[in-house]
C-alpha cells in the first residue's frame, strides 16, 4: 500500500500571496489530519477532515483553511502568506472514526520570502 | 488534552538500552499514551501505543505504572538509525477525539558510535 503523499514537497512563496498544499491518504482511510511545524512551535494541530466535514480544528486565524473530496484527498490552503507561516506542513491520515494511530506523509516545506 | 513533560534530550551508544521517561500528572480516565518517532525532514512515525501495564512490539516497549502518571519508552540495543525525536503524547482514543494529536517538544536522542 502507498504512504501517504503530499505535494509540492517544497514550496517558496512571497508575502501576501496564497499557496494550496494537496495530501494523497492512505487507500481507504478516511481522516485526514493537518500539523504545521516549525522549529520555535513544534508541531501543531491545525484541523481535521473526515468524510469532507471538517471535525476538529486548532487555533490557527481563518487564513488556513482545507477542505476534504469524496475520495479523502485533502487540500489546505494558506492566504495572505505571513512570514512566519513558513514552516513544513503534514498531512496524517487514519482508518476510521476513532483517535487511531496516524500515518503522516513526508511533508511540504513552504517558504515565505 | 493531559500535558506531557519529557527530557529535551538524550545521549547514548550502539546497542545500549535506551529509556525515555515521559510525565503526564493529569492523564484522565479515557486517555491512552502514544509515542511517535520522527526523524529530520519527516513526519512523526507511530511506534506504539498503551493504556496500563507494559506493552511490547518489534520496535520498543512501554511501561506504564498502575498510576499511569508516567510512562517509559524503551527502545533496545539501539543503532545509530534510531537517532530522532520521540514524542510522548496522551489523549482520548474514542470516537469523540478525532484525530487531534497535541505534541510536546519531544525527546531528541543521539545515537552515537
């Protein structure tokens, strides 16, 4: 079974524009999860997406936002690109409804200049 | 969300044992205690998860005492490889939890010849 994969593995950006970050799950699962990590934050929540409803969601501003399709593939988008938005961006997908372990892919590394 | 205190970091040799304390006071009823493993550039792996007693796979083992006020991670005759940062985490693993992992700022353990 393939992993987890998220695309663009690296990403470089400037102030005030946008970026989409796009996440493949593992085949059949269904929750797709998304963690921002930077080296001063660590790693940190930022929402959850099950059968395209979002179910949990962190504290982050309304400029990250993500959305989930019908074959759980999962897009999160950042607005307005801070410079502290820079940071590597997971994705982690799990089976089903319960707080299960979680796979994570690889990561996105966005850079904002 | 049980807030959880582990060492910063840890040094050791080949093929020693190496044991990672983790504390979490607070640890609620429903709570079970996962670790994950990441290494540079990657995402967090799941390496093993436990609600009481000692769990035991492939990879480590987990002790947990009857309090369940600590657990300890211990990872055997380690390899240069097993070089990382392990996270110590505790919630809810019920339908109600979603997948909303709150990471610490983990252990960084150096494996060293």
């Amino acid at each position: 079974k393939a992993g987890v994969t998220q695309t663009p593995r690296y990403l470089i950006k400037t102030r005030g524009q946008q970026v989409t970050l796009s996440c493949s799950p593992i085949s059949g699962h269904r929750s797709v999860s998304w963690y921002q990590q930077t080296p001063g934050q660590g790693l940190q929540f930022l929402f959850e997406y099950f059968s395209e409803t979002q179910r949990n969601k962190g504290n982050f501003p309304g400029r990250f936002s993500g959305r989930q399709f019908s074959n759980s593939r999962s897009e999160m988008n950042v607005s307005t690109l801070e410079l502290g938005d820079s940071a590597l961006y997971l994705c982690a997908s799990s089976p089903g409804q319960e707080g299960e372990k979680l796979f994570f892919g690889s990561g996105t590394q966005l850079s904002v200049l | 969300l049980a807030k959880t205190t582990q060492p910063i970091s840890m040094d050791s040799y080949e093929g020693q044992e190496v044991n990672i304390t983790c504390s979490h006071n607070n640890i609620a009823t429903n709570d079970y205690i996962t670790w994950y493993q990441q290494f540079p550039s990657q995402g967090p792996r799941f390496i093993i998860q436990g609600y009481k007693t000692k769990v035991t796979n492939e990879v480590a083992s987990l002790f947990i005492p009857a309090d369940r006020k600590s657990s300890t991670l211990s990872l055997p005759r380690v390899s240069l490889s097993d070089t990382a940062v392990y996270y110590c985490l505790v919630g809810d693993k019920g339908p109600a939890a979603g997948n909303k992992l709150t990471f610490g700022g983990g252990t960084r353990v150096l494996v060293k010849p």
